[in-house]
C-alpha cells in the first residue's frame, strides 16, 4: 500500500515550510503573498506525488469537505 503523502512531506523535498505549502495549496493564495513560482512547485509536487486533501482531519476541525 502506498504511503500517504502529508504537506510536511512535501515541504521536505521542496526545502519550504509546510505552512507556505498550506497557504500555495489555498485557494486564497495570493492573500498570503505566495509568489507564482512557489505556487507552481508546490502544485508540480502535488501532481508527482498524487497529494490528496485528508478529508477527516478536515471534518474534525468542522471544515466543510466538499464531498
């Protein structure tokens, strides 16, 4: 079974914080003065990794899901 891939991970291999994958992976964004770039590398790495949301963290924090 592959592993899950978290943001802590990516922000490993990218050399960022998770914090600023969090905020390249909003759909706010460029409120938290990403730059392009950065944004880009993130989603490159999402696309590689196959990254996916989890959905029930996002439910214990009471965050809509979406689904």
């Amino acid at each position: 079974m592959k592993k899950h891939v978290s943001q802590t991970d990516m922000a490993r291999i990218l050399g960022i914080s998770q914090v600023t994958v969090s905020h390249a992976l909003s759909p706010k964004w460029q409120t938290y003065r990403i730059s392009a770039e950065t944004r880009q590398k993130v989603q490159a790495e999402v696309a590689r990794s196959g990254y996916r949301e989890n959905t029930l963290n996002r439910l214990l924090l009471g965050r809509p899901t979406d689904i």
